[in-house]
C-alpha cells in the first residue's frame, strides 16, 4: 500500500481578493448566514491590507482586499474582479507538505513560515496552480487563538444574522483553459498523489449549442475533492469560454456547499436574496423514474428548483447560485449528499441549458 505522502484533513478557509472586504463580509453574513470572526488590517500590524474572517460550522471564508494601488492583490483584482485567489489545506506539517509537493515539481508560492502571537504559532507554506490561484498548506496544531496570528476577534454585536445551515466545503471547481485538463490532472496525480475518481467528455456535458469536459480530483483520504473543467467544442460559446473570457484567465469556477437539510437552506437563503439558477418544471415530471425513490417531498425541490441525482452508493440533491459577482464568473452550489459520491452528472444537460438562457440574456452565447 504507498503511503500518502500529502495527508490533507481538509480544507481549512477560501480565501477571496476582493475589491471591498468590509463589504463583501456584509454580503456573505446577510446572504449566506456566516459568523463574524476575526480581522486582520492596520490595527494589527498588518499595513497593507485588510481581511476579515467569517464563518459557518466548519466553513470560513477570508476576504482580503488591499489599502493601496500597485501591488499583487489590487492587480489580481484588477483583471480578475472579485475572485478566489487560495483554497487553503489544513495539514499535520505544512513544511514537509511544500517539501513533498515542490520536489514533484510544484512551483513555489509561499516557503514554509512560522507566524507567533501570544496564542501559539501556525506554518503556513504554499504552491501554485491554474492560473493565479494557489494552495496554502496551514498547520495549527501549536494554536490557540481565533483564526490566525495577525488577526484579532471580530464582531458586531448588533449584526448576529442567524445560521443558514452550511457546514463545510464539499468541493470547489476550477475551470482551465482548452487542452489544459489533463495537464492539471496530471498536476494532481504527480504533485499532490491524487486520484482521478470520476471523468465526464462532452458526450455527458453538452447540450445543443456548447460543452466541456470535466474530471474530479481526489485527495489519498478522500478528503479534498477538485473537479477540473476544460471548454470542449459546440454551436456556440460555452459557460467555460465565457468564464474564461471574463476572469481572463483560469481560476475557481465555483464553490460546493454541503448542507444537511437542502430544502431549509436554500429556502433561507431565498428568503436573504441569494439568487438560483432555474430548470423548466418539466424537468421534475419523470424525476422519481430517473432516480427511484427519495425521502425528499418532490413539491418543495420543484417549487425551488433543487436538482436530484443517483449513482451506485446512493443520491444527492444541489442548487447552483448565479454568478455572485457582475463578471460571469465565481458562484456557489448547495449540496447534501445522501449516500452519493458523484457530482450530479444526471443533472448537466437542465443544469447547461439554464446557464445556457442566462448567457444569453447577457449576449455571451
């Protein structure tokens, strides 16, 4: 049995360049019924840039924009809009992680660095991957403070917006350019020893007019999953190309959620604003021939549009946010899993078509 040499305990926090933190902390507090959690800006030494820190069961987000032009983050903001910028990986040893990763051939982001506070000490090393996104590996068994050092608490206690049920990060979706999905998959087997678990072509992901081919990424543990989306040939442009063309470049296409209790969540979430892609109704009158039987009320899927597919080991149930910046790019998904290991491929061709009507309201098909 070959040991895995990058043991992932999951990921730790998505980190967010974004051109208004404050802001953008009110938006997923109000949205999405984070927490305040912690800050990071001049206050605490950190000159350059402000973060803040907000949180969900087990699901944190940073939002880090900075105080002034000319530099890394305001660039990346610049051409990318409001974008993921680290998916972070909690690890045992975050210096033999970027050990293990760089001598396969990973290109240095951040090399092993040791940050103190009165609260114990972290290390945080990192690498590169697609386009100008990367992975830090952060190791914290030596801490005992609230987030980070560098960070203090952060809270308001007139704004306690109430939990929306979200739990963790299921997996997130990063979407390359044309011919470069095996490369990156490549990436992962070799840098990180990761498998690929699942692989859709354009003949499971098309509709009339556009395509894409797509393969998941699994950690050794199973922990950490990554679908990687290339472009594939159609009539017209697909939502990859659009993504592509609009982000100007690679990066995290969107977010995966889990949830315990789907229909509550999303209806939560409705009620705050969040907004949801739409299938045409018709898409639930031969669902249960589709996927068999469901614990699920088909009524409240069909009245909030919640998708629901099967594979071998049971069935899952997910929503897709629309694009929640102006630019065409990041959004999120809503998922519970009862039992089912896949990704929804059932779903793709309702899923496409909506994007589909979506793109073309705004003259990108």
């Amino acid at each position: 049995m070959q040991t895995d040499f990058l043991p992932l305990e999951g990921t730790d926090y998505v980190e967010f360049y974004v051109g208004n933190a404050k802001q953008a902390a009110h938006y997923y507090m109000t949205a999405f019924g984070f927490q305040a959690l912690a800050y990071s800006g001049p206050e605490t030494g950190i000159k350059d840039k402000v973060s803040y820190a907000v949180r969900q069961n087990k699901l944190t987000f940073v939002l880090t924009t900075p105080l002034r032009p000319f530099n890394d983050i305001a660039d990346h903001i610049y051409k990318h809009g409001d974008g993921v910028k680290a998916i972070t990986l909690r690890v045992n040893d975050a210096a033999s992680a970027w050990r293990e990763t760089t001598k396969r051939g990973a290109k240095n982001y951040l090399e092993p660095v040791t940050i103190k506070d009165d609260d114990g000490e972290v290390v945080m090393s990192g690498i590169h991957i697609y386009g100008e996104t990367v992975h830090l590996f952060v190791e914290r068994k030596n801490y005992r403070g609230v987030f980070l050092p560098g960070y203090r608490a952060w809270s308001n206690p007139h704004f306690l917006p109430a939990d929306a049920g979200l739990l963790y990060v299921d997996h997130c979706v990063g979407n390359v350019d044309w011919n470069q999905m095996n490369p990156w998959v490549k990436f992962y087997e070799d840098v990180m020893g990761f498998k690929n678990i699942l692989t859709f072509d354009d003949a499971d992901i098309s509709t009339e007019y556009s395509a894409l081919m797509s393969k998941v990424m699994s950690s050794g543990n199973g922990f950490v999953k990554f679908p990687i989306n290339e472009p594939a040939e159609g009539k017209k442009k697909s939502q990859i190309e659009e993504y592509l063309e609009f982000y100007n470049g690679e990066g995290v296409q969107h977010v995966a959620l889990a949830t315990n209790d789907i229909v509550k969540t999303v209806r939560e979430l409705m009620s705050r604003g969040v907004e949801f892609l739409r299938v045409p109704t018709n898409y639930y009158d031969d669902l249960l021939d589709r996927v068999g039987s469901i614990d699920e009320d088909l009524e409240p899927l069909k009245e909030l549009g919640i998708l629901v597919d099967r594979d071998n080991e049971g069935y899952l149930l997910q929503l897709f946010s629309k694009p929640v910046e102006d630019r065409p790019t990041l959004f999120f998904e809503i998922i519970q899993r009862k039992g089912a290991k896949s990704f929804g491929k059932g779903n793709f061709k309702a899923l496409f078509e909506a994007i589909e009507r979506e793109q073309e309201a705004r003259g990108n098909l």
